[in-house]
C-alpha cells in the first residue's frame, strides 16, 4: 500500500493544511508555506469560531452584529 497522497500522485494541486474560513476577512491555512487560500485547494475546512480559544474575527462579527 503507497502512503502518497493520491492528489499528489496524481499531480493534482492541492494543500495538506486546513482551510479555516473567517467571517469577517480572508480565510487563513493552517500550514504557513499556503499560498493559495482557495476553498477548492483544501479538502478540511473549518469555521474559525470552531477553534479552540476562538478567533478575533468571532468577536469582531458579533461587535457589527450589536
């Protein structure tokens, strides 16, 4: 059994990193060499307000909210 990745394999561009999806900005990756923070490049995404701690854009979105 290959332990490559098969979109690696296949040559298909794409990111390892999860897509954290913000409401009030860009989304970030979580590997810090992504450059292209294309929704279509990450298979994981998440919302920001599901990290653990939160996110600064959370409290940003409920301050224009009020």
């Amino acid at each position: 059994m290959s332990t490559l990745c098969t979109d690696c394999s296949a040559g298909v561009d794409h990111c390892h990193g999860t897509l954290v999806v913000h409401a009030t900005g860009p989304a970030d990756c979580t590997l810090p060499d992504c450059a292209d923070t294309d929704s279509a490049r990450h298979e994981l995404r998440i919302d920001c307000r599901s990290i653990i701690g939160g996110c600064d854009c959370a409290e940003a979105e409920q301050l224009i909210a009020a």
